[in-house]
C-alpha cells in the first residue's frame, strides 16, 4: 500500500507537532493550562453563540490531565477536529513555533524523505 501525501496531511501533521510540544510544556509545567482556560474564557465572552468547540474544550481542560494530553498529542479524527479549535494559543514562543511551521513548509516537507523537524 503506498502512502498518499497531501497539503491537508501536512498541515494535520503540523498541527500534531505543535501541540505535541505544548503537551511537553503542560507536563512540565501544567499550571501553563490557565493560558488555555483564559483563552476559552475571552473567546467565549467574544461570541454571541454557543460555539460547540468551545463547549468541548472547557470540559476536556476540566477533566484529567491526561486526557488533556491524549487530545493534544492522538492520531484520532476526533482529536484532529478539536486540534482545530486548539485554546493553547500562546503557549508556544515565536521561535518555538517557527521552527515547527519551517519543518512542515511545502519546501522541506517532502513525501519519502527525511522530514526536518528543527
């Protein structure tokens, strides 16, 4: 079976390996999960509507630290969706998230070869 790579891959990917790294942050500081918890916070204060994402987070961010991890770092279609709507926005540095985004850029992320991850 040969594998079939496409943008959307690539960028699921990224998305893998950018909370892959906050999941290491958390472990190592999990109090950094108020950054997530305000961020659902503002963002639901923002919107006149219910946002079903949103609903979703606040449950997982209050539930066990682990399951917290598990959406961040499984290969489900369902941690894939809610990775989407990601509330970890900040926890990660510019340079931090720089050196993810160039290892997925369309120019070194290349089917069959040795990916670069920074």
């Amino acid at each position: 079976m040969t594998l079939t790579y496409s943008d959307h891959a690539r960028l699921d990917e990224r998305s893998l390996a950018l909370h892959g790294l906050v999941a290491k942050k958390l472990a190592a500081k999990p109090l950094l999960i108020e950054i997530a918890r305000e961020n659902l916070r503002r963002w639901q204060h923002a919107n006149d509507v219910v946002v079903p994402a949103f609903v979703e987070w606040k449950a997982i961010l209050n539930g066990p630290f682990d399951l917290v991890v598990r959406i961040l770092t499984e290969r489900t279609e369902n941690a894939q969706r809610l990775r989407q709507s990601s509330p970890f926005a900040g926890l990660l540095t510019e340079s931090e998230r720089k050196a993810i985004y160039e290892s997925y850029s369309a120019r070194t992320y290349h089917p069959g070869s040795q990916r670069n991850f920074g």
